[in-house]
C-alpha cells in the first residue's frame, strides 16, 4: 500500500461464497459487456441515422454525447446512492432502465427523440456503471482483485470488439433500429440472473445522508461544460465553459465542508494513488474514446467503405484490447500498476500519432496497426489502473470509487467527443458532411487526432505520478 494512503483508508479483506462470487462475475461481465457493446455499434451506425434524420455534424456528435452526458451526471450520485441504500438494488432498477430504453430506441420519430431517449439510456447506464464493479469488489479478496477485474474490462472490450462488427452487419442487412433491439434480450438476461443467482446485498454506507445539493451544483456544472464545448467558438458556448468550470470549482469546495459528501475529497487530497490513477483515467479516456467515432466517418465517408466492412476494420482496437485485459490484470497483481498503465499509455500515444497522418490514400493496414497498437496500450493501461484505484480506498468507499473512476471515464469521453464536435464546428460548421467539404472535414480529423496524441503523451506522467501501491 502506497505511503500516501491513510491508514484508516487500508481495505480489509472482502469476504463472499464462491456462488456469490460466481453469479457477481457472471453478471458483471454481461453488464460490462452490453453498454460498451452498445456504444460502439451506434458509432457504426451514425451515419445510417443521420441520412435518415438529415442530421449535421454537430446533431451527430450529440447522439454520442446525449447518453454520455446524462450518464456522467448520475453516476458519482448513484454510486453513493448504491454505498447507502445497496448495490445490487440499484444495479438492478439500472439494467431494467437501460432495457426498455434500448426498446423504446428502436422505435424514435425524430432527431429529438432518439437524443432524449438515448440521455435516458445513460440515466440507466449510471446505475450499472456505479455498482457492478463495486459488487464485484465486495465479494473478492484483494489478491484476487487483478483477475477478476481483468475478466470485466475483457468484457468491456469484448463488447467494444463486436459493436462495430455486428452493429456494421445489423445496419447493412436490417437498418440501424435493429441495433437497439439487439440490446433487448442481453438486457432481460442479465435481470434475470440477478434475480435469480445473485443472493445478498451491500451497503457499507447505510444510515448516511446523501449529498443533494452537491448533487444538483455536479450535475449543472457538468451540463453547462459540454453543452458550452458543443456551442463553441461562439461567445455564448465559451461563456458556459466557463460558467462549468466554475461550477465543478464550487461542487468541490462544497464537498469539503459537508457533513455527509457525494464525494469524500481527502481521497484525492491525502491519497496520492486514488488521485492520480483518476486524473490518469480522465486523460487516457479524453484521448482515444473519439478515435472510433473519427474513423467510422473516415472510412465510410472518405474511403466510401460500407459500415460492415467499416466495422470489420474498426473492430482491430477493441479485439487486442479483449485479448490482453486479463493478462494485464494479472501483470498488476504482481508488478507496480503505475509501469504497466504507463508503458500502455505510451503505447497509445504512439499509435494516435499514427493518425495524424491520414489521408484518402492511407493503406487499410497502416489504419489497422494504428488501432492495434492503441488497443495494446489501452489494454495495458486500464485493468492495472483499475487495480490501483479499488486497492487504496476503504470497502465503505468502493460504490464511491467505481463511480468516481466511471465518472472520469465518462467525463473523458464527454471531453473527447467535445473536442470532436468543436473541431467539426471550426472545419465544417452545421452543415452535413459531403463530398464538397471532404478536404475540411479530413483536416479536422487530423487535428483531432493531434490534440489526441499530445493529450496521451502528457497522461504518461500523470500515471507515474501515482507512487507505489505495494
């Protein structure tokens, strides 16, 4: 355990039968797999609904950044609301919301629509994302923790893997709604296990109050950051930055002074590992979570590939990430989380620079090593820290730890797509992407993944920063 850690702060060992054990993995690897699943297949399929719905640039981006949004908003809430009233309790009303708002999806009239069902869908996602990591902390012992994580973020990536596949052939062979119908009977499954194997509840923070006005100045702060980031460079968007960054300023001097906080901020003031393996998150996830979206669009509308043979390359990221998750996992339980994270955070950097070199002749293969060498590094970067951010907090904490490491995942997603969106607005404005704005549209590209390659290199230092957990 690190220096920095607070001796009150060591967690004991948890504590549960190997059925209970089995059935929280179980469903936490379907959990795990559904969302990002998900995720991956609506980048696939962005351009089929905006063809259908006349959508701009901008619209686009909001389709991706609606349930981001909405998810990173609830999730430290529900995380702490998980901690006081039970885990398994919340994952469970998650999943049913995630369910039928992937059913209501496929049926959307409108732009409108689909954006506000697709912010209930990350309403629900908040619960899963708050809780079934936690679950499954609670029930394994510490020296298993490495494992076991490893086995979630490798279905993490497994849904990552087939979404730009299967999401590819949904689209071409039956049109984009059948995307969210897919989603459906994963969805019932995973209640149903629930339900039926996972026996117990956990609540460590039972009886404590819950922060509501922190809540409310968190989430309107958050709300104010990315709708600015998505109005910019017009005065009034970077007025709202600002107004968010002052917020999320306020939520964290609130934080300190209540009695009972959604967020315990010593964790980041006195536990140099909590803090750095967070802010390392935010960083590795502001950088890579766009490429996808970038390069979906680049090779249907640049390369003019069909969006099964545009998923079927994507689908190269997530395949090595689902490949060397456990093996990282395992390599954390053994070796310092901080140098495999940032030997993988490097590698990431690496293979972003690579796509700063696109271009309408780029060959298919160098496009494909490129998210090779981002999924290896992705790989080794996110179960180790993972690890080192669940080992150095309490078990009281771990609905709060989950939530919070969601929430800097999500919130560098948020971030990722932003930049995105304030990119295309620079290059190509409102208007839809089309043949007579390639050339602005593959420079804004190449910004991007710029930034994005910069942005990487600078969360090396970041992960290192984070000091021994051993």
């Amino acid at each position: 355990m690190a220096e920095t850690i607070p001796s009150n702060l060591a967690a004991p060992p948890a504590t549960g039968s190997d059925t209970v054990k089995r059935a929280a993995l179980l469903i936490a690897v379907l959990a795990s797999f559904l969302t990002p699943f998900m995720v991956s297949s609506i980048n696939i399929a962005i351009p089929a609904i905006s063809r259908d719905f006349h959508m701009s640039a901008v619209a686009m981006s909001w389709v991706a950044t609606s349930y981001l949004l909405t998810t990173a908003i609830f999730l430290l809430p529900f995380g702490r609301l998980a901690d006081i009233h039970g885990r398994k309790r919340m994952f469970t009303l998650g999943i049913g919301i995630y369910t039928l708002a992937s059913l209501l999806l496929a049926f959307s009239p409108s732009t409108a629509v689909l954006i506000m069902l697709r912010a209930v869908q990350g309403f629900g996602s908040a619960m899963i994302f708050g809780t079934g990591m936690a679950i499954v902390i609670s029930v394994y012992p510490a020296s298993e923790r490495g494992r076991v994580l490893g086995i979630n973020v490798a279905a993490v990536y497994t849904g990552l893997s087939l979404g730009p596949f299967l999401g590819g052939f949904l689209t071409q062979q039956f049109g984009w709604r059948s995307i969210f119908l897919a989603n459906v009977p994963v969805g019932l499954l995973v209640i149903y296990f629930v339900a039926t194997r996972l026996k117990g509840e956990w609540a460590e923070a039972q009886g404590e109050r819950f922060d509501l006005a922190g809540s409310v100045i968190y989430g309107l702060s958050l709300v104010s950051l990315m709708y600015g980031l998505s109005l910019l460079p017009a005065w009034l968007g970077g007025g709202l930055v600002l107004a968010g960054a002052i917020g999320i300023g306020t939520f964290a001097r609130w934080e300190r002074s209540a009695i009972s906080p959604l967020l315990t901020m010593d964790l980041f003031l006195h536990n140099a590992t909590f803090a750095f393996s967070n802010l390392a998150a935010l960083i590795n996830y502001s950088a890579t979570f766009a490429v996808t979206f970038l390069l979906s669009l680049y090779l249907q509308y640049i390369k003019g590939f069909t969006p099964q043979h545009a998923g079927f390359i994507l689908v190269a990221q997530p395949v090595v990430m689902a490949v060397f998750s456990p093996l990282a996992g395992r390599l954390s339980d053994k070796i310092e989380p901080r140098i495999v994270a940032s030997l993988g955070m490097g590698l990431s950097a690496a293979g972003l620079f690579l796509f700063t070199f696109l271009s309408p002749a780029t060959p298919v293969e160098v496009i494909v090593g490129g998210l090779m060498l981002i999924g290896f590094g992705f790989a080794l970067f996110s179960s180790p820290n993972t690890n080192a951010v669940m080992s150095s907090i309490d078990r009281r904490f771990y609905g709060v730890g989950s939530a919070t490491l969601g929430t800097m995942r999500l919130t560098g997603q948020m971030l990722s797509m932003g930049i995105a969106t304030v990119i295309f607005a620079l290059h190509i404005g409102s208007a839809p992407i089309a043949p007579e704005n390639y050339p602005q549209f593959l420079a804004g590209v190449r910004t991007a993944f710029i930034l994005f390659a910069a942005l990487c290199f600078g969360g090396i230092f970041a992960s290192l920063a984070r000091g021994k957990v051993r």
